[in-house]
C-alpha cells in the first residue's frame, strides 16, 4: 500500500458554526527532507480541493514530517528542502512547463481560508516558496529559508521572484536569489519573512493556538478580509481603498456583523452563523 505523501490531521476547535476545525498539512518524504515531487504537489493540490468545499475547515496549516530514524547520523529537520531535482534530470522546456503551469504553490496561494506555514528546519527552494504561498509562516529556532536555484542554473520557478519580494523588498530579495545563499530563522524574523519564531518544543502548541484563535472568528468574515488583504498586492493604494470600501460596506447585509455588533455591545462571546 502506498502511503500518502501529504498527512491530513484535524483538530476540533470551539467554533460558531459548530463543527469547525484545524487541518493540519504533514508533508511526508521525511527520508528526502520532504523535498516537493510531483507526486506531493497532485496530493497537495487533491487536499486543497476537498478543503475549499468543506465548510468545517476554517484554517490549515502546512508543515513537515521529521524521520524517525534513530542511527548516529539522524536527518536533518526540514519543512521542505527544495523541489525534488532528480526529476529535472533530462528535462526540457516542454518537459516542465505543465507542471509549472499547474502547481501545488499557487493552488495553496489561492485557497480563500487562512493558511499558516509551520516551519520547522530547513525550507529551501520549492519549500519557502510553499511557506511563501502561506498567509502566515511561523517557525522554530533550528529552521533555516533559502532560494538557491541559482546554484543550478536557473531560478525560483514558484513564485519566489515575486512573493519574495513583495515581503521582504527588492534589494533582500535581489540578495537572496542572486546569492542562493541560506539565512537562520532570526534574520528571516528580522526582515519580515515569518511572523514569529519559537523554539522547536513550542511551536506545534503555539501554530495550533494561532490558528484556534482565527478559526473562532467568522468564517465569512475572514474569507472577505483575507481576499481583501490579499487584493492589496495587485491594487494601487486608491484602487485598493476603494476596494476595501466596498467589502467593509457590503459586510453590514450580513448576519455575522448584526451579530458581531450586538455582542460586543451586550458584552458576550458572538455566536457566528457563518453568512
């Protein structure tokens, strides 16, 4: 039997409407440091579907297996190193560009729930791109990000060139493509590449209590802010405001805002229909 290349875990969490959850996201090729094949990024893409009609996955988060291998010289820990390159081997223009065309980073970019990257190790290539196309990225002390197709002849193919750049600016991103060069989790905390860093004995705890916390809100409410959020990436800022108008304007036909209102004034917990 073969086992799956993406582990799909849920975690209940007290949500309004009842029944909602966290999906926790486990890349699972631990032995190749959880290196994307095409394999992986069918499942993820599979895992995307089934999430975006299921109305019960309010936030999903997307980290690495760890081998369990015990000898002397364990595995290193990695969220995803990179792309698997043994695939490239041979490969034309022709050979690659359908996958390119229809990947597993842009389908996690454009899932309209929250997603968090939990990062723990290395997330090189491929792998920061997919913490790249993560609302959120949150990592542990030991992990380490890099873009280093450079040093094989080519450059970011998921959409590292440009989210890259969109977080942490021209010049770092110039920097870190052109060099290929890794930077700890410190230095991607300082210039804006995760949102946090814990140790590695918090971070599960801290990922799940994030994302318990957004799955508490409406869910609705959420979907209009993150593609609001996320419409300020292609909008000029008077585009973008006047977008941000209409989605805030049209938020007061809904029942979750009725609801919202009412029990901040009442001064109780809201009980969210979702709509």
């Amino acid at each position: 039997m073969t086992e799956d290349l993406v582990n799909v875990e849920r975690i209940d969490v007290s949500t309004n409407p009842a029944g909602g959850c966290v999906e926790i996201w486990t890349l699972n090729r631990p032995d190749r440091l959880n290196a994307l094949n095409r394999a992986t990024h069918k499942e993820l893409i599979q895992a995307c579907d089934k999430a975006e009609s299921d109305d019960s996955v309010r936030v999903i988060v997307i980290t690495g297996a760890r081998s369990a291998q015990e000898d002397e010289r364990p595995k290193p820990k990695a969220f995803a190193a990179g792309a698997d390159i043994s695939e490239f081997s041979g490969q034309g223009s022709d050979d690659v560009r359908p996958f390119f065309e229809n990947n597993a980073w842009e389908k996690v970019w454009n899932l309209t729930k929250p997603t968090i990257a939990m990062i723990d190790g290395y997330a090189l290539g491929g792998g920061t791109e997919l913490a790249l196309s993560c609302d959120i990225r949150i990592a542990s002390e030991d992990s380490n990000f890099g873009q280093p197709e450079i040093n094989l002849g080519l450059i970011p193919g998921g959409g590292g060139t440009q989210r890259l750049t969109n977080l942490v600016g021209y010049g770092i991103s110039m920097e870190m493509i052109l060099t290929g060069e890794m930077i700890p989790a410190s230095r991607a905390l300082e210039i804006g590449l995760v949102n946090s860093v814990y140790p590695p004995t918090e971070l599960r705890e801290e990922v799940i209590a994030l994302a318990s916390r957004i799955a508490q809100k409406s869910p609705y409410t959420v979907k209009v802010a993150k593609r609001t959020i996320r419409s300020s990436l292609d909008l000029p800022l008077t585009q973008g405001i006047l977008a941000e108008r209409s989605e805030f304007v049209a938020l007061f036909d809904t029942e979750d805002s009725s609801i919202g209102v009412e029990a901040f004034l009442s001064k109780k917990k809201p009980k969210w229909k979702g709509r």
